[in-house]
C-alpha cells in the first residue's frame, strides 16, 4: 500500500530517518518510495559509481528505474560519518553492496545530502564513488598545540 504524502513526512524527521528509508527503497527495488524522498527541486543530483552527474527528478528517476531493472540493490551502510547545521544534514557514508546473483561484494564510498523541507528531511544528493572496507575511517586527528 502506497504512503500518503503525510506519512512520508513523519517518517522523514530526521536526515538518519530519510537515509534508512533510502537504504531501505534501494533494497526492496521501490521506485516510488524511493523518488518519494528527494527534494522536490530541479537542481538534485546523483552520480552512480562511474557515472556521469544526474540533475533533476526524472532523469533521477529514469537512472534508479535502470538500475532496478536488475533487481533491488543488496546496499547496506556499514559506517556513518555525519555533519549536521542547521537545515543541511551531510552523510559520508561506506557502503557495502552485495553483488548481483554473485557471492563477492563490492564497497562504495557515498556522500548523501539532506536538506530539511516542509515535508520533513529530503535528499538532495547522493554521489557514489568505487571504494573499499578501510575508507571512511573513523579517525580523529589530533589538533595539538599551535603554538
């Protein structure tokens, strides 16, 4: 049963309950959940692995429904690195992503977008680039002196 517009919205509260609905729309091949999430904007953007920059809901839209067409994506974000301000929310995300009908899995580094909107936190970018298990660390340098 497909969600209203509200219910979308109580459940886009925060940009962690927009990402989960993202993981969850790449992983059951739901197009129009998936669409349901990005902001309603002409400028949003996706870069597939390898892929050029998409710009706008239905060139979006035409990419993700090629790449369902093999079937739902096996993603899963393994660590998150976040930076909030105000209404603007950046994930740097590894992903881990099970291969087509294949047992190896392949690893991307990802950077997600949110931006807080009237109907609750929404994508605005999702640029995915080829990576492996070691990136996104989670070290924190230390400043030291400066003087």
């Amino acid at each position: 049963m497909p969600r209203s517009a509200a219910q979308t919205a109580a459940l886009l509260a925060s940009p962690d309950d927009t990402e989960a609905q993202f993981y969850e729309a790449l992983q059951h091949a739901d197009l129009d959940h998936l669409m349901a999430l990005w902001a309603d904007d002409e400028e949003v953007a996706c870069v597939h692995p390898g892929g050029p920059r998409i710009v706008g809901l239905p060139a979006i839209r035409a990419a993700f429904e090629a790449v369902f067409q093999r079937g739902a994506v096996s993603v899963h974000p393994e660590r998150v690195r976040r930076l909030h301000s105000g209404d603007c929310a950046i994930h740097h995300v590894l992903e881990r992503v099970q291969l087509h009908g294949e047992a190896q899995q392949a690893w991307v580094i990802a950077t997600n977008v949110y931006l807080k909107t009237a109907l609750g936190w929404r994508l605005v970018l999702h640029h995915a680039s080829p990576g492996n298990a070691g990136d996104v660390q989670e070290l924190v340098a230390d400043a030291g002196t400066l003087h």
